[in-house]
C-alpha cells in the first residue's frame, strides 16, 4: 500500500508543477502582451489630458470657473472614465469577442451568424461548417433559444437592412476618427510651444502641426512593425509622466482635490454651471476618446493583456493626471485654455514637451491604421470599392497599408487643421464622431447579449438603457456644438456612407442580373461533353460572382467564339462572416456537369479580416485541390454531381495536403518560357519572355503534376480524368474574366439612373479592376465585355 500511496503523491505533485508552468506560460504571455498593446491601443486614449480641461471650459462656462466647478468637472471626467471604459469595455464588451477579434463588425458579423441578419447575397449552407463560424453557442442551444424578437427580425428585410445601415454608420464614424485624432493630438502637443515661445505665432504654430502631419502619413507605407519597438516605450514613459506631473501637482497644489472622487461634487458642479454645464459635457467627453480601440485592436492582443494594462496602469495613471490639473487650475484658473502645459513644472517642461508630441504621433498612428482596417472590412461586405490593400508586416498579421485611403485622409487631415486652427472646435467635431460610435457598440452590445449569449431581454435592456442614458446625455451636449465644429463627422459619416450605399446597391443589382440569367443545366447538358464547340487544350478559369449556377459570361463566350478549354474551372472569390478563415476550410469545390464535360467549381473563401496574398501559387493549390476532389468523389459516392436534377453537384472542403495524390516537383522558370508547355508557339513562347523580363517580380517557381508511377486499384475513369487534368495544366492557364458595364433600364426612375449610370458608374471606373485585386497576370487574362441593364 505504501507504494502505491508513493507513486500517487509523486503523480499529484509533477501534475501540480505541469499546472503551474502552464498558467505561468500564460501569465507571462499576457504581460508581455499587455506590455505590446500600449504602443497600438492606449496612444489616443493616452494623449486626451492634453485638451480635456482646456475644451470643457471653452464657451460660456467660463463664467464659471471656480474650485467647486473645477472640482466637479474633474468627479465628471473620474466618473465617465470609470463607467464607461472600465466598467462597459473592460469587464463587459472585452468578453463579446469573434474569435478573438473585437469591434463593431466584430458584434454584427456574431449576429450575422446566431440569427439570419446578413443581407450578403451569396452565403451557402456549406460556410455554416466553417471552424470560425461555429465559435459561440452551440447549434442546438440556438434553436432552444430562438425568440420571438429574432423571428421578428429575421421575417422583416428593411430591418436587417437598418442594422446594416447603422454598422455602416459606424464605421464612417470611425474613418472620421482617422481623420480628426491626428489634427488635434499633433495640433495640442504643439500647441505646448505657446507657453514659453509666447514670440510663436499661430501661423508659425499650424506651419509645424502641418509638417508633422505630413510626415506622419508619408511614412505610412513603411508599415507600423518597422517602428512598432518604439511605441511602447514612448506611450508607457509618456503616461508615467503624466501620472508623475499629476501626483505632483496634486500634493503641492490642493490635496483637497481627492474629495471630489465622489459624485457629490457632480450635483453640486449642475447646480453651479445649469444649462452651461450640460453644454461643457461635449468637453469632458473628451477623456474617453480612444476607448473603442481597446476593443477594436482585440484581435493583436488578449482580453486578460488589455485588462490588465488598462486596470493597473492607463486608468491610474489618468486618474492622477486629471486630479493633478484640477488641483492645478484651482489656484490658478486664469491658466485654464493650455492647462496641461501650464501645469508642468519648469524643470521637466521640455522633457515632456518632447515625449507628449511622440505620444501624439503615435497616437495618431493607431488610429489611421484602424481607419485602414475598417475599410478593409467594408469591402468585405461589398460596401466599398476595391482598393489596394498592402500588408505591411510578415510577422504581424492584420497590419495594412491602403494608398489611396492614406492620401484622401491626409488631405482632410490638412484641411480641417487649416480651417479650423483651434483644438476647442476640432474637439467638438472628435467627441460627436466617438460618443456615436461608443452609443452603436451599446445597441450592438445588447442585441450580442439576446442572440449570442442568449441572455433574458430584462439583462439587455438593463445593460442598453443604463449606458444609453449616460452616452445619451454626452451625446446630447455634443449635438448641441454641431455649428461649432461637430458638423465635420456628419459631413464626413454622409461623404462616405453616399458611396458605400452607391456601392453596396450597384454590386447587390449586377449580381441579382448574374443570378435571374444564369444559364440552364438543360442547355448545358443539350450541347454535350464538347459544348458543341471545339475543346483546345488547357484549363479556362471563368471567374463570377456566383456561388451557384453558370453566369451569364459562359453563354456569351460560347456563342462568340468557337472553341473553349478541355478543362473549365468557374471560380467564385467570396467573403463569408467571420475573421479569417483557415488555409485547410478555403477552397471548396464541385462539380458542375457530369464526368466527361470536365467542368468545375472551385469557391475560394475569406474572411473579413483575411488578405488575400499573391503567393504565386494559386493555380497550384486549384490543380491539387481538383485532383483531390476527383478521387474523394470516387470513394464517396455522395459527392458525386451526375444528378442532374440540381443545377450543380454537391460540393466538399479540400486541403491542399502535403499528402497529395499526385506527385509535385518544382523548377525555376529562369527565362520566362514554360520548358514543359506543350505550347507549339514561338510567337507565344516570346511574348511571355518579353512579359517575364518586364515584370521580374513576378517569376515564380513553376509546378510540375505528375501521376503516380503505381497506382493499383485505381478507378481507370479516375486515372484518365486525372492525367487530363494534368495535361490541361501542362498545356496552360487562362483567366476568363467579365468587362461588365452597368447601365440603368430606360424605365427606370431618375435617382436610379444617378444612382447607377453616374454614381456607380464613376467608382468602378475610378477603383481598382478586379483582374488587379485577384492578382491576376495580365498576360493570361481574357475580358468577355457584358452590359448589365439593372
């Protein structure tokens, strides 16, 4: 018995040790994750002392100024900072992740998947089996949870569409964040110069925010990783600054400024101020500005790192910082309008001066890459044109570079730091845009709380008014300045949400028209294996936006050219609601026609955070990912597409394995010329080496598919459509694209024909072609040119 007690006790005690190395794995992973995410999320939430107090005690309230008010403003400032970051982020919204990512598109792509709220015209059964789409409650516990109020919104499209519409509007909120943040961070840091240059004039001070600012989105296209080792260190010496300044000020000014940490100074401060107060709130706003970041940079980072960053350093050291001003400007409240710089000591003026304009920078930083992001994921819902998108890191992912986003920001960045010229206007304009996004995460948050987390109605509507009624009365007082500056992100939320809804409605009309003239498996069976035509050798990538169905192209190209490739592949590049979506779940593919037809469907799936990166090797994974589905098709019988009854085959999940059943060697394509086309033509033999030597990037390794040299018991129909299949790509690949031009119906109404033959018409002609967002060679491409009457 002693033994066994022995080896039982030895067993508890190396279990306990294995416990306890892993949780200190984890520990240490999330400090020095916390440590990371002060360079990308707390720069803007960080740098708001600069103008908090200076933008609260603009206007009338400075008729007011006195300890009690300077005493209520700071209670106001503690309180918001304490209910609505660290109370609603922190302990609540950090948790309503998708995947790990965090954001408004984040909440509505949860939505889009625990009720039918997506209005994204080709979603299939098939991306419900998606890992990432099942993150959440189980399928089951969503039936049992089925409301009456979902039924309701599911029943009713308009609805759906409203949801939409107010995501949208976020995010155009959110783009004009990326527009105002750099104009008042970099405008208020050096603003600092005024008080001791007191020479300086305003001109001489915007002619310096201008030239940093243009230096800031000039470098945007080295990426943020190249720089990403500084940011932390200058957020985290920047806020031990602050938090240094604050304790200081607060022991050699007024020690009495503690007792207003309780709200009894915030009555007190409504009935001093009244009306004025309520105005001034616009202000104290202010100090939660940067705080949606912490939930939208998510997807970098952990929910516990955030925490913890926030919890134990960011808060107190704000905290400290805004006591330490209010001690400040209550023996000197004739220093109010650059009271953050007014209230450094001498000695260490500069060194802060210094660190604060670094802040700002970085600060500004975070939030333009944000901007590029959202916009990103707006494309994914086929609500913005195509842009380019460079990925500037190979080690962190999600960080991107949009060109043209950059240079349209910079423009208005310049424009309203130009026009403007004051930081008290530019604030009113960057509260409104904030308290907006921070009242649609709330609306958001409680619909998460019914749906996902399947909660009673009384929790969410307790968790939507309770922060509704505090975000309604900053967002009322925010409203109230909109002659004063709070019109920019109105102006800018309807610029851009004109063209995503110009968008968003031609692309949702071009593929109704893909949709309601598809072509008809009858007709397509009517014309036999050789479609009546000759078949040349090669495979033909036809790509379309349809999920399902022949479009409409194939018929045209059919009935105006004579011969089409043994091997027909119709692609179809979509996004599904969620993140990312996983290397081994993209490629799903099927079958169209029956065996000797030899005609395809591959759908490639991305996420809304996913790249979509030329990796050169696209055609390769096609092959293989074929190749795979021809022989899983003969071991299970069910994927087989000869029922001719629906219009295609049933269609499965291929990872290009290592494993692969055909044999892969790879060689370098040094000259440009295919050494194992079976290409008889010199002329294009030299096209290609004139192509290849104009673009030497785009050389790649070549792939060579091979039968393997024993293949017993292999099906000899299988073993011929593989061989066919490899001839094909031995013999070359063409992309069969549509040169689409959309037109309004002559009986159609005015604002449609704006809408479309002006609007639509303009951005698709103006954005990037889709031949160039799929990374397709220009060498191999063909255009089929198509009027869409919509």
């Amino acid at each position: 018995m002693e033994p066994e007690s022995g080896i039982s006790i030895s067993q508890r005690s190396t279990s306990t040790t294995i416990t306890q190395q892993l949780s200190w794995t984890r520990m240490s992973r999330n400090l020095i994750l916390a440590y990371q995410s002060f360079g990308v999320v707390y720069g803007d939430l960080g740098t708001s002392p600069l103008y908090v107090y200076s933008s609260t005690f603009s206007g009338k309230l400075q008729k007011h100024i006195s300890q009690d008010a300077i005493f209520g403003a700071f209670s106001l400032i503690f309180w918001t900072l304490t209910l609505i970051p660290l109370l609603k982020y922190v302990f609540v919204l950090l948790s309503a992740d998708d995947n790990g990512e965090g954001g408004t598109f984040a909440l509505y792509s949860l939505l889009c998947r625990h009720a039918k709220f997506s209005l994204l015209p080709n979603q299939q059964a098939a991306d419900e089996e998606l890992t990432a789409y099942k993150y959440g409650p189980s399928s089951s516990s969503q039936h049992s949870g089925s409301s009456p109020l979902k039924r309701f919104l599911e029943k009713h499209k308009r609805l759906r569409t409203a949801l939409l519409v107010v995501v949208l509007f976020g995010a155009c909120m959110v783009i004009g964040d990326g527009v105002l943040t750099p104009a008042i961070s970099v405008l208020s840091s050096v603003s600092g110069l005024k008080v001791t240059e007191e020479k300086l004039t305003n001109g001489e001070l915007l002619l310096i925010a201008c030239c940093i600012l243009v230096g800031l989105f000039a470098l945007q296209h080295c990426g943020t990783h190249k720089v990403a080792f500084l940011f932390a260190p200058i957020v985290i010496i920047w806020l031990l600054s602050i938090f240094s300044v604050g304790l200081y000020n607060t022991i050699h000014w007024n020690p009495k400024v503690v007792y207003a940490l309780s709200p009894h100074y915030i009555v007190k401060f409504f009935n001093e101020t009244g009306t004025d107060g309520w105005i001034s709130l616009g202000g104290v706003l202010l100090a939660t500005t940067g705080t949606e970041a912490m939930f939208a940079d998510l997807g970098h980072f952990t929910a516990l790192s955030i925490r913890l960053a926030f919890a134990f350093v960011v808060y107190p050291c704000l905290v400290v910082q805004y006591m330490g001003q209010a001690a400040y400007l209550s023996k000197n409240p004739d220093k109010i309008h650059y009271s953050f710089y007014n209230s450094i000591p001498e000695s260490v003026y500069w060194p802060v001066f210094i660190v604060a304009t670094l802040a700002a920078i970085v600060g500004s930083q975070a939030v333009i890459t944000a901007t590029f992001s959202i916009i990103k994921q707006c494309h994914a819902l086929g609500c913005f044109p195509r842009v380019k998108v460079v990925h500037t890191s190979k080690h962190i992912y999600g960080q991107i570079y949009i060109p043209e986003i950059n240079w349209i920001l910079m423009i208005l960045t310049l424009a309203i730091t130009i026009g403007f010229q004051d930081t008290n206007l530019i604030g009113n304009a960057y509260g409104l845009a904030c308290m907006t996004v921070m009242f649609i995460t709330t609306f958001l948050m409680s619909l998460v709380i019914i749906f996902v987390w399947q909660k009673t109605m009384w929790l969410a509507a307790a968790f939507l008014l309770f922060f509704w009624l505090i975000e309604g009365v900053y967002l009322s007082a925010a409203f109230i300045k909109v002659p004063q500056g709070g019109w920019v992100p109105i102006a800018l939320s309807l610029f851009f949400m004109a063209i995503m809804y110009v968008w968003h409605y031609g692309t949702r009309r071009k593929y109704n028209f893909d949709l309601h003239n598809k072509v008809s498996l009858k007709w397509l069976l009517g014309l036999g294996p050789s479609l009546g035509i000759v078949r040349v050798p090669g495979i033909g990538l036809i790509y379309s936006e349809l999920a399902t169905g022949v479009p409409a192209i194939f018929s045209h190209f059919v009935t105006n050219l004579p011969a089409f490739h043994n091997v027909l592949v119709f692609v179809c590049v979509k996004s599904v609601p969620v993140p990312y979506v996983s290397p081994e779940e993209r490629f799903l593919i099927g079958r169209v026609c029956p065996r000797p037809y030899r005609m395809y469907r591959c759908i490639v799936r991305y996420g809304y955070k996913d790249i979509q990166r030329d990796d050169g090797d696209f055609e390769n994974q096609l092959i293989q990912s074929i190749a795979e589905f021809i022989q899983m098709e003969a071991v299970e019988p069910q994927l087989s597409g000869s029922e001719t009854s629906s219009l295609d085959g049933r269609m499965a999940v291929i990872s290009t394995r290592t494993n692969s059943s055909l044999v892969v060697s790879q060689y370098e394509d040094i000259d440009g010329i295919d050494s194992i086309q079976s290409s008889k033509s010199l002329t294009l033999q030299s096209l290609r080496s004139v192509y290849d030597d104009d673009n030497p990037q785009l050389r790649r390794r070549q792939v060579r598919f091979q039968l393997p040299p024993s293949t017993p018991g292999m099906d000899p129909a299988v073993k011929d459509e593989l061989y066919d299949l490899i001839q094909a790509k031995d013999a070359g690949v063409a992309y069969i694209m549509g040169h689409s031009y959309v037109k309004a119906r002559r009986t159609s109404s005015f604002v449609k024909k704006l809408v479309i033959d002006i609007g639509y018409s303009f951005l698709r002609k103006n954005c990037r072609g889709p031949a160039v967002a799929l990374n397709i060679p220009h060498i191999s491409l063909i255009e089929v040119g198509m009027i869409y009457y919509v």
